[in-house]
C-alpha cells in the first residue's frame, strides 16, 4: 500500500485582484495535524490582507518531510516557501537551493525586531539562506510530582550528579524511570560538550570532540541506565521524536530532554502536569544552554515568485496576529515586540514557557556554528551505535570507535 507523504490542501484565498495578476506559492512545513491547522489560519490571515497571492499548502511529519523535500529538489522543482532544521541548513544552503535573503526579494524580509544573535543563525558562509520562525531552548520536561516525592525540584537546577541520585530515586520507586536514555540524543550531547568547553561543530564542519568526550558522555548515560535511574534499552530503542511515543509520552519516564515549547504535547500525551526545567549543570554550573532557532523559512532560490514568498515570510516572523494565531506551538515568537505582547498576556502553559524562558535568557550562550552538509544523518547514526551498548551487543569503546 502507497502512503502519501505530504498531506495537501490550499488555504481559503482571498478574493482575485483581477486582470490575471495572481500569483501561486506553494509553502511546506513539517509537524503535527494540530500544528497545520493553525499554520492554515496563519496563511488564511495572510491572503487576506493580500488578496493577489494564493498560499497552496503542505505539511507532513519530520522524517517524511525531509523524504519528500529531497524528490522535490532532485526533481528540480523545491516548493517557493519552506521550512528547514538547522541540521540541513548547510546542505541546501550550500546546494544552492535556498535563495539569499540579504539580496533580491529577501531585502523585504524585516529582522529589525529580531535579536540579532538568532537571527545570525540563519546564515552560513556569508550567505542568508533562512530567517528564525521560532525561538526555543533545549530543556528538561519533567513531572514534578514524581521529583517532588524524590525530595527534588528541577526547576531550581542542580548538578549531574544530583540529577542522577534523584532520577535514581524516581526510578526505583514506581513503575516509570527517572528519564528517557540521553545516550540516543545528539542535542543532549551538544549540551553536555558545551558545558565542558567543548561544542559537536566547529565553525569549519568538523567535529568538536574527540572519542574521550564521546566516550564520557555514554559513561555518564550508562550510569544512569545501570541503577535504573534511566530507560531500559528495549523502551530507550522505541523512542522517536513523537511527543506522544515517547517514553515520556506513554508514562515509562517521569522526565525527558526536548526543547521547551513540546511541554504542551508531552503534557498532553502524559496526562499529568509537567514542567520544565534547565538542564543539570557542568562542574562550573554552566548548564550549556542557548538561544535556539526552532527552526527556520526559507525561500527557492528557484521560485519564479521569489518577491511573494520573501512577503509571506516576512508577514509569519512579523505580524502580531499571526503570534496570536500560533502561540507557542513551534516556540516563542521571533519578532521581540509581538513576543513581548504575547508575554503580557499568556496563561497555562504559555505563560510557563514564556517565564521559563525569560528567567533563563541571562544565562544563555550563544549559539553554536551551523552544522556541515550531512548532519542531519547524525542522530541516527549515534542512536543506533548506542543501543548496541545498551542491549549488551558492543562494548563502550567499541561503539565509540564505530561512531
């Protein structure tokens, strides 16, 4: 049986402006049906009040997404407006498959009220390939119940040690672990390198750890994992980036790493309320957190209606409507004065993402240099290596060798 990739559709268009001066665009993101539904209201807003564009929309889950953007491309014919990770950033900016924003239509792309260090993110060689959608950080989503039982509240801090005494504590109590196996996870990874001095990426593509850093985060992961403070390999193996199949998610875990704005889908899917907290911190209580573009808009550098995308880029990072519209969902917003009318206003979960953040922001660092070409194979690749440790199949420094 044949599953589509991409599910379709074309927002509700305006009315014509006459004498056949509409324009198409077609626009892709990835995400949830939740996810698409305000987007289309985004886009409707948009069309709206510019009545000669029609928006013609696509959306489609992470890894499927990327399946069909790559036939796209290799077919010569990529969508006008899309969304891109920062992982691919390098790979179809040095492509050329994005358009530069900072010449062309892009100059109509506004990033005066965006903080220049975010929006510095969307650039790679000289060139900007993609302008911040979102701002998120990486954090721990956690259920303070089970914590505070453990005689802990993660939203003060504490140290990796700490958090290995208390995750051990919850996980042996009940049924659910401490936390979800980070040994899986390269954001965690990242983390845990700049908290030593270290970062994944140097600013020329190479890699900025040696096998000994490799080698002592998966000994501090594997820690975890031996006094069941963490995941046993065979509920570690099914997690995926799905909220809702997490093992947070399914309530096999009281506390996982993730950015920060999939609180309101981890919450969702758990049942309880939870909470986020910063990470556990370095020996020098740097916790390695930064600035983070949730993810990115982007432009065809081949779209023969480069001017009407670069506008309906501009209107999504811009319009205070449309931050009402979307919320929270993909992060906090980019433009720096809707985000602080969004703040103002913002309750329940919002609201705890907006603090969250705020009270974080003196802390963060800047961010790290733009992946090279192929980092986005990465996260599979140190997945797949570790649960051979985790299983038993390969030995510590076996996999680090292999990774």
């Amino acid at each position: 049986m044949v599953v589509p990739l991409l599910l379709t559709g074309v927002a509700a268009c305006g009315s014509d402006s006459g004498g056949g001066s509409d324009v198409t665009i077609n626009f892709v993101w990835w995400g949830s049906e939740g996810r698409a539904n305000l987007t289309k209201k985004a886009v409707e807003l948009f069309q709206q009040k510019n009545p000669d564009i029609k928006v013609q929309t696509s959306f489609s889950a992470y890894a499927a997404y990327w399946e069909k953007l790559a036939t796209q491309t290799a077919g010569g014919k990529p969508p006008d407006v899309l969304n891109v990770d920062s992982r691919y950033l390098a790979e179809y900016g040095g492509r050329n498959v994005l358009a530069d924003l900072n010449s062309g239509a892009g100059k109509a792309i506004s990033l005066a009220d965006v903080n220049p260090e975010l929006a510095a993110t969307g650039v790679y060689q000289g060139k900007r390939y993609a302008v911040p959608w979102a701002q998120n950080t990486p954090a721990m989503i956690y259920d303070p119940a089970a914590f505070t039982a453990a005689g802990a509240d993660p939203a003060k801090g504490m140290s990796w040690d700490q958090y290995a005494e208390v995750a051990r504590k919850v996980g042996t109590a009940g049924t659910a672990r401490g936390v979800t196996d980070f040994g899986i996870l390269d954001t965690t990874l990242e983390i845990w390198l700049r908290q030593q001095g270290k970062q994944f990426y140097t600013a020329e593509g190479k890699l900025g750890f040696t096998a000994d850093d490799l080698r002592g985060y998966w000994q501090l992961a594997s820690r975890f994992r031996d006094t069941k403070a963490a995941s046993p390999a065979d509920v570690t193996a099914s997690y995926n980036t799905s909220p809702e199949q997490s093992p947070l998610g399914k309530k096999l875990t009281s506390s996982e790493f993730a950015y920060d704005n999939l609180l309101p889908a981890y919450q969702k899917a758990n049942g309880k309320p939870l909470n986020v907290a910063p990470y556990p911190s370095g020996t020098n209580g740097d916790t390695g957190q930064y600035r983070r573009p949730a993810m990115f808009l982007a432009v065809s550098a081949r779209s023969p209606q480069q001017a009407a995308a670069a506008k309906l880029v501009d209107f999504l990072i811009n319009d205070p409507e449309v931050g009402k519209i979307v919320g929270t969902d993909r992060g906090l917003a980019p433009n720096l004065k809707v985000r602080a009318q969004l703040a103002a206003t913002a309750s329940g979960n919002d609201k705890t993402l907006y603090d969250y953040e705020a009270a974080l922001e003196p802390k963060l660092g800047a961010a790290p240099p733009v992946p090279p070409k192929g980092a986005g194979a990465i996260q599979k690749l140190l997945q797949r290596t570790y649960e051979e440790v985790a299983f038993g199949r390969m030995s510590l420094d076996d996999a680090v060798n292999r990774f």
